[in-house]
C-alpha cells in the first residue's frame, strides 16, 4: 500500500468518525467537506477555537463516548 492509498484510509476514518459525533443539523454543514481537517476548520469557525470544556473533572468527549 502506497503512502497515499494510507492517508487517504486515515482520512476516511477521521471523517466518517467526526460526523458520527454530529448531530444531523451540524453534519449536515460538513457532510460537503473533502477531509477530515476541513471539516475540523469548519466546527471552529461554527464553534470557535474553545479549549475543552470539563465537567465534574470529565472532558465533555468522555461524557459524550460513555452515553
């Protein structure tokens, strides 16, 4: 497998894991994104640049992977 045949695999899975953390109304803003950064540069322009919010000593994405 070529260097690129890999990246492309990584993109791919880096995408298809981002929009299955989204909810349909935000995917749907990304769903025409051509990599993974792009949609990545996109959340941040919708979101900004926040550092990770904690709750109760949790990073948010620990909450949001154990429901």
């Amino acid at each position: 497998m070529s260097a690129n045949d890999t990246k492309a695999k990584l993109n791919a899975k880096a995408m298809h894991t981002l929009l299955c953390g989204l909810n349909e109304k935000v995917s749907k803003k990304v769903f025409t994104c051509k990599s993974a950064k792009d949609i990545w540069e996109k959340l941040e322009k919708f979101y900004g640049n926040k550092k990770e919010e904690k709750k109760d000593g949790v990073p948010l994405c620990a909450n949001l992977l154990s429901s």
